[in-house]
C-alpha cells in the first residue's frame, strides 16, 4: 500500500509514499543497529558542511518542494531553507567540538586521574511534524549525525517529500547510506514501533501531546526528547512601543498561518494600550496576502488541512461566543484562513486555553504584571514568551514567575537561534532542542580511570 501526499492548496496528488508495516520497519532497524562504525568527528563535519553547501545551491527547488506538500508560502518555505543551512553549518562545528573533562581522584592513598568521553547513544529515532518539513528533521538530524549516531527517520505522513529530498541530500553530501534510514506510514504503527524497538537506543520527537504522551510510553526506559507545542504569550506591558508590538503579534500569530509551536498564540495587552495595540495589528492585519503559496506576493497560505482549518474556525466563533470582539477576518474557505485579530478575549476560550494551530491573534486583557503572570501560566503549556517592556526589574520579575523555557525581552516568543536551548515545561515536553544541547543530549558520558602513575615508573 502506499500514503498519498497532496498539495493543501490545490488538492493535487504530489507522489505517494510506502505504507511500510511493523515488520518491515523492524528489518529497518536491525540493519541500521547491526553495524556500529562510527564515522570520524572531522568527517561527520564534512558532511554536514557539504549539505549546507548543497541546500544554499538548490535553495528555490527545496522551496517549491516544501510549499508543494506543505502549503507554507514561497516567502516562509525560502527562509526555512537558509534556516535549515544555517543549522547545518552550526552542526558541523560543534561535530568537532566534542568534549568531555579530567577529574584527579585520591581514593584509598592511591593518586588517579579520571577522564570522560562523550560516545554516540547509539540509533536515534526521529519523528516530525508537517509544520516545517525541512527544518524540523535538520534540527533533529544534524545534532545526531554530528554526536556520530546512526538515525531511522519517521517524517510526517503529510510532507514525508521534504525528507526523503534531504536524506537523499545526505549521502550526496558523503553520509554512508547505512548511517541513516527513513520509514513511512501509519504513524501509530511505524512510530510506536520505532519507539519501543530494542534496536532504538533514544527517541526525539516534535508534535501534539497526545501522540507525544503516547510515544514516550512506548520508549519507557530510553532517553528522549519531546517538544510537544506551546502556547505562546507576548507580554505588552503600558511603556512597551506599540509599533513593535503590533508588529511582532501580527509577524509572530502569522507566520507558517499560525501553525508554528513558538508563534504567538496569545496577546496579552494592559488594559491602557489595549485600544491603540488591537487597531494598530487590525491595520497590518489588512495587508498580510492570504492565497495561493506558490504566489511570491503571498503572505499566508493554507492550512495544512480542511479540516485543521474547520478547528480554528470553531474556535474563533467559540471565542467570540463567549464574548471576544472579532475585530478582523476570521473567514474560510477550505483550508484557507483570513488572518483574524480578536480582542477582549476571555481566559477560558478553547481558541487561547489549547494551542491554536492557526492564523489568529487573540488579545486578552491585563491590569497588573500579577494577572498577566497569571493568565500567562493559566494553560497547559509552558514553551517561550516574550516581553516588551522598557523597565528591565519589571521584566526580571515577571521572567522569574513564568512557568516556561525561555523568556525574550523586545521580542516575541518566536525568537529562536542554533546557539541557545530550546524546550518547554509542563506539557510542552522534556529536555532541550539547539544544536549543542542537542549533542549533548544525543551521546552518553564514559569514565575511564587510571593512576597518576602506571606500575613500574619511578
């Protein structure tokens, strides 16, 4: 049997994909846990170095290839490109900057010298989401390969093209075939069989909570890394630049059409700016292009369903319902969305209590940095925030309280770079994203020990 892939605009058939069951992914994972050679640190660089290079140079194709089965505008498929690249070229330095310590030891009157390595965990199982096809699996398989592991690959079965493009990139790049496989299919069956192997020795996943929840059980005793989403607020306190502000709500809610774990899903305004902040981000509302993906001049494509796009039309008249003020779009067509802006919001709407996956920008209300903590904290999750704020004690304040990974100042919680931890509290997941967290994270510490002295030296 084979998974079909379709363009979420257009609803035409892109290719199709191998339905593979739980005994052909088995065989896969034999054959990738059956041959433990470790490629050099210098080598591994080469490769990834290699493919940066490679994606810079095919750079419009990989575009068009992700904004075919994705949906996500020309303009956002271009930059998770050169993101993706960027990522790469990080790995391959850090490939190289693998280190471990010395630690001098007096045990028993004996003088010893303790020195550790940082050794691959082994077959990483990396399972991703549609929301950035290329970029999620770089993040995941960059740091592996760069640790010197060997990684099976489950990309969603909604934009699995992207990742066969880049593995196929890879061993271009000089990666053996055998230090990387990708299985497609149910993601029930092929995820939680890849999961719970006992030829898996780590698993890292991004997506919902549920799936999350469910793949952690099904690799009980392995390490793993879970970034499940986020609910993410930008914090507009009465001194911040309202023109940033807008900006940033209006950028950040947007952008992928809201369907990005660390976009703003939440407009927490004070009560004093709360007017002049919703007509400022109702007015670049009105020029964000929704459309045709493939379009250079668009700005927001579709969703990647009808139905994703029938829940968050749900919620917004939910929302509203419940008494917020739709103060710009709303509308669907299909799987399109006009970008919405919302106002007087209520802290219990399914559109702000859940994570969104939508084009929407919903305000809610505050009068004192304790109630935004407050609503800030109220949900499930726990990824990144960001602040506008000119008072930098009221920012180290309110940044202590919230229950979450990373707090920005003058940006939205969309802030991201290669350099620094990525991950989440509560149930946004476990452990930490970045290409040198991720390393680290991806190999297991040996001790070796030994005397200052060996027997015989004087």
């Amino acid at each position: 049997m084979a998974v079909q892939v379709r363009n979420p605009y257009t609803g035409e058939e892109l290719g199709t994909v191998p339905e593979q069951s739980a005994d052909e992914v088995t065989g896969v994972l034999a054959a990738l846990a059956g041959d433990r050679r470790v490629l050099a640190p210098p080598d591994r660089a080469a490769v990834l170095a290699k493919a940066a290079a490679l994606l810079a140079q095919r750079r419009d194709r990989i575009s068009d290839l992700i904004t075919g089965e994705s949906g996500v505008c020309k303009k956002e498929t271009l930059r998770e490109v050169d993101r993706a690249a960027g990522n790469l070229r990080v790995a391959a330095v850090e490939a190289e900057r693998i280190t471990g310590e010395t630690i001098p030891l007096s045990s028993g009157g004996k003088e010893k010298l303790a020195v550790t390595v940082q050794e691959p965990v082994g077959v990483v199982a990396a399972i991703t989401p549609f929301n950035r096809p290329l970029n999620q699996v770089v993040v995941k398989l960059a740091p592996a390969l760069a640790a010197g592991n060997r990684v099976v690959l489950k990309p969603s079965e909604k934009t699995p093209l992207t990742a066969l493009s880049f593995v196929d990139l890879l061993r271009e790049a000089g990666l053996p075939p055998e230090n990387v496989a990708v299985v497609t299919g149910d993601p029930a069956e092929v995820g939680g069989t890849i999961a719970a192997s006992p030829c898996t020795d780590m698993v890292t996943f991004t997506g919902g909570v549920t799936a999350g929840h469910a793949v952690a059980r099904a690799a009980a005793g392995k390490p793993v890394l879970l970034e499940l989403g986020g609910n993410d607020p930008l914090i507009v306190f009465a001194d911040a630049d309202l023109a940033t502000a807008a900006k940033l709500a209006v950028d950040g809610g947007f952008a992928t059409a809201g369907q990005s774990c660390r976009g703003v899903k939440r407009v927490l305004a004070h009560g004093s700016v709360a007017d002049e902040l919703v007509a400022r981000m109702v007015e670049l509302a009105k020029t964000k292009r929704y459309g045709d993906p493939r379009d250079p001049a668009t700005d927001l494509g579709p969703l990647i369903s009808a139905e994703a796009a029938e829940l968050v039309e749900r919620r917004i008249s939910d929302a509203v319902a419940r008494g917020a003020k739709l103060r710009h779009g709303g509308s669907r067509d299909g799987a399109l969305v006009e970008p919405a802006v919302l106002d007087e919001v209520p802290v219990d709407a399914e559109l702000v209590r859940e994570e969104t996956f939508g084009p929407v920008a919903p305000v809610l209300r505050f009068d004192t940095p304790d109630e935004a903590v407050a609503i800030a904290n109220s949900t499930r999750y726990g990824l990144q925030a960001g602040i506008l704020t000119r008072d930098v004690d009221l920012f180290l304040g309110v940044a202590r309280r919230l229950r979450v990974g990373t707090v920005n100042l003058a940006e939205g919680p969309h802030f991201d770079s290669p350099h620094i931890p990525f991950g989440g509290v509560k149930h946004s997941g476990v452990g930490r994203e970045g290409i040198r967290f991720s390393i680290r994270a991806m190999t297991v510490t040996k001790t070796l020990t030994m005397p200052y002295r060996l027997v015989g030296e004087g």
